[in-house]
C-alpha cells in the first residue's frame, strides 16, 4: 500500500513539475529524509540486539561508559577553571561546551548508557508487549544502571584521590556537584524529564543523521548543560565527588538526587517521547491500511 502511495506520488509529481528521467526521481528518493516508521524499526531492532545480550557484556558496556561519562565533568570542570571560575555570559557557554564530550565517547564508542536505554529497550515492549520483553527490560536496565554508577563513582574516585589537578582545579569540580545540589528534589525530577526527553530525541535523531552525527549529539547534549537539566550518569560522577570530598552524605546523594533524576530521566526518556513517537508511528500504519 505504501509502495503503490510512493509511486503515485512520484508519478504525481512528475507531471505537476518537471520531467525526471528513472535515474533521477532514484535520486529524489535518496535524499528525502526517511519516514517515521523506518526510523523506529531501526531503533526497534537496536533494542533487540540490546536485550538479547549477555549481562557480562552489558556489564562491562556500561561500567566503560560510566568511566567515560565522568570526562564531561572533567572537561566543563576545567574549562571552568582556566575560564577563572564561576563564569557567566559567554564565559558559561564555554564552560558548557565541556559537557557533550562524556556523551560523544559513549554513543560513538557504542557503550551502553542508561539513559539510552530508556528510548531505544523500550520500544521493542511497546510494539510487541509480553512478560519476557518486560522481565528483559528490566534486566537490562539493571545491568546498565549498576555498570554506568559503579563506572562513574570509580571515576570520581579516582579524579579526586589521585591528586591530579591543582586546589583551583578541584574546587571547580566540588563547585559543579555543590551547584546540582542546590536543586530541590522536585527540581531534580522536572529537569530529569526536560533531560531524558533530550536524549531521547537525540537518540531517535542519530539514525536520520547520517554524517552529521557528532553535530546532533553535541547540540542535543549542549542544551542539557546550558539549561541545567539533570543526568542521572552525569550528575553522579558530579554528586559522587562531592561525597568523597565529604562534602555530602551518600544518603543525601541517593534520596536528594540520584532517585528523583533517575525517576525524571525514565518518565521523560519512555514515557513521554518514546511513548508519543510509538503513538505516531502506529497511527500511520492505521491510515495505510
């Protein structure tokens, strides 16, 4: 039905504009963007292919990403600091300009990130729902979500009792995870929706975005750090490091940060766009038949 809806319109627009030879109307379809549907399937199937996979390469996907994430507080902490601390104007966007970088070695690397996962493990439950699709969701969700925080705490760990950095340089760092948490914990929930909606977007993009691929990670990216929105991997390498340096407690960290922005991550990330764009693609299929 679709084909024949192509070819029509193909034939259709022939005759209203101009001649195109066979070889040339190829070449129209090639560069129109693909439909909403082929862009899910692709998704779809790349949720597949995660949650057939084994939990010790989940494991170790995630712990990878969890260490990787923790350079996009390393990065703004720096620029941070040679910017002369606690920049504003264009000075913070600068600063920002730290932040995509975690995410770019993550998604071109293929690590598994949690946040990810809400968008891409979730549509394979909602096009074909059953007790095994969930009971694997939540096996991967668990997997990655233990691998990515274990990942950034050993990260924060790390960055702040090797003593690589000057006393100017850690207290750029302590200032970002103190800045997080001057967040409500109804503010860590609300900006963890506006930032899982981000990365879904991001995620739902990729596929369409061909060779401009590191543009849409670091423009969707960008805008979490300029609008302040919460990550739950971001933010824990941050928070983390604030509790090591004793400047928070661990029960602070979880109750205060870690479960209201992981709760807005998954409600921004699954059920609101992956939701909305399942909803969408559903509805088309409706009217073609």
């Amino acid at each position: 039905m679709q084909k024949n809806r192509s070819e029509d319109h193909r034939a259709s627009g022939a005759s209203e504009g101009f001649s195109l030879s066979h070889k040339e109307q190829g070449e129209v379809e090639q560069k129109r963007p693909p439909r909403v549907a082929v862009l899910h399937e692709t998704i779809r199937l790349e949720g597949e292919e995660e949650l057939e996979r084994g939990i010790a390469a989940l494991g170790w996907s995630a712990l990878a990403a969890g260490l990787s994430m923790g350079f996009s507080m390393l990065a703004r902490g720096l620029l941070h600091r040679y910017l002369g601390g606690a920049p504003t104007g264009f000075g913070f966007l600068i600063e920002s300009l730290g932040y995509p970088f975690g995410f770019l070695v993550v998604i071109l690397a293929r690590q598994q990130l949690f946040t990810e996962n809400t968008m891409t493990a979730v549509l394979p439950l909602m096009t074909h729902p059953s007790l095994h699709t969930l009971v694997s969701l939540l096996r991967l969700w668990s997997v990655v979500f233990a691998g990515n925080l274990i990942g950034t705490g050993l990260f924060a760990y790390g960055i702040l009792h090797m003593r690589l950095f000057d006393q100017a340089t850690q207290a750029a760092l302590l200032g970002i995870g103190t800045e997080m948490m001057g967040n409500s914990p109804l503010q860590m929930f609300t900006k963890g929706i506006v930032a899982g909606w981000l990365i879904a977007t991001m995620v739902w993009l990729l596929p369409a975005a061909e060779h401009a691929k590191i543009t849409v990670i670091v423009l969707t990216t960008y805008l979490i750090a300029l609008g302040g929105f919460t990550h739950i991997i971001v933010g824990s390498v941050e928070v983390l490091y604030l509790v090591f340096a004793h400047g928070l407690s661990l029960g602070a960290f979880a109750w205060h940060f870690a479960l209201p922005t992981l709760a807005g991550n998954i409600v921004g990330g699954s059920c609101i766009f992956a939701l909305i764009s399942h909803a969408q693609v559903r509805s088309d299929e409706a009217e073609e038949r």
